[in-house]
C-alpha cells in the first residue's frame, strides 16, 4: 500500500473511530456529521466523500464494531488465559460494554443484526462458532465444562440464545439484563460455585 492509500485507510478508520465514540455516548439520531468530522479531525465533505450519508456511515460503524469485536473475541479465546479467566472477561467486557452503549445504537445494532445475510450473522457463522468450540473444548479438557456434553448441543444452545436474542421484542428489554443473561449462559440458574 503506498503512503496516499495508507493515509486514506487511516482517515476513514479514525471516522469509524469517531463515529463508533459518538454513537455509543449518544446514539445515532442526536449526533451530526459535523460532530463526526470534529472528533475524527477531518471535513464533513471528507465524510461524504467516503461513506456517502449518515446512513451509510452508521452501517459501515457496525459493520466495523462487530468486526473490532470479532477480532477481540479470537484474541481472548487464543490467549494463554486459563478457561474461568477468559469467562470472566468474556463476561465482564459484556456488563462493561452494556453499561457504556446507547440504547439507541444498541438497537440499531440489533435491528441489522435481524436481517438475514448481514455481517454479524457472517462473523458468527464464520467465526464466533469456531471460538466457541474451541473455548468448550478447551473448557472441558481443564476440567471446567462437563465433558459428557456435546459440542453439538453447546452450540445449539449457543443458537437458540442468538435466535431468541434477535428478535425485537426481546432485544428491547435485554440491555439492562446483559450481565444477568451472560452469568445465566455461562454458570447455569445455580450459579458459579465458589
């Protein structure tokens, strides 16, 4: 890549920077293209010029968030961290992430996340599955996951979590309940043990 394309990835990657900040304060409806190109330091023409609308921003933010996520799942789930560590951040970084997301981009994102073909449905077909076999697996050989559970049925539940996730009058209400829901999936109604 020479030093004109890499000066353009870097200005659109610090619009979807500004952006993603900008939408998980205060939502989509409530921030301007000009706050954007304010906090990513760059015109509003610029803006237009590479993403074309407002609309199209919000869906290349998304499409960005969910592969930063992506990126930082596979990072935790190949860590070095033992099995209950990876847990407990994959929980935490839930409640965090619950805690600091508007309501308003929250649903946007679940909106697109309903449509069939989008990229999170993508990711997680391609990716997310794969992450979750191996952590099971690995959660099992350390002793952690009851090995006579099969892989086939952890991800099914896996699946009916999303598919229920998804649908809009369930993902209206879920946000205040993210890190109670994690726990759930993860340490069953009885709780972690002590």
């Amino acid at each position: 890549m020479d030093g004109f394309q890499r000066r353009k990835e870097l200005k659109k990657q610090s619009i979807l920077e500004a952006g993603l900040a900008l939408f998980m304060e205060y939502g989509i409806q409530k921030v301007s293209i000009a706050e954007i190109a304010e906090k990513a330091n760059v015109s509003q023409v610029t803006i237009y010029n590479y993403f074309e609308s407002k609309h199209k921003l919000s869906k290349d933010v998304f499409e960005y968030y969910i592969t930063k996520a992506s990126e930082d799942f596979e990072k935790l789930v190949y860590s070095d961290l033992p099995f209950p560590e990876k847990i407990k951040q994959i929980i935490f970084n839930k409640k965090e992430i619950s805690k600091q997301i508007h309501q308003e981009f929250y649903y946007f994102l679940m909106k697109e996340y309903a449509d069939e073909g989008n990229i999170l449905e993508k990711i997680y077909v391609e990716k997310a599955l794969p992450y979750f076999s191996k952590l099971f697996e690995e959660g099992k050989q350390q002793g952690y996951v009851d090995p006579n559970l099969s892989q086939e049925a952890i991800l099914l539940y896996v699946q009916m979590l999303k598919d229920y996730m998804q649908r809009e009058d369930v993902y209206t209400k879920v946000l205040p309940l993210t890190e109670d829901i994690t726990n759930i999936f993860f340490y069953g109604i009885i709780g972690k043990k002590q």
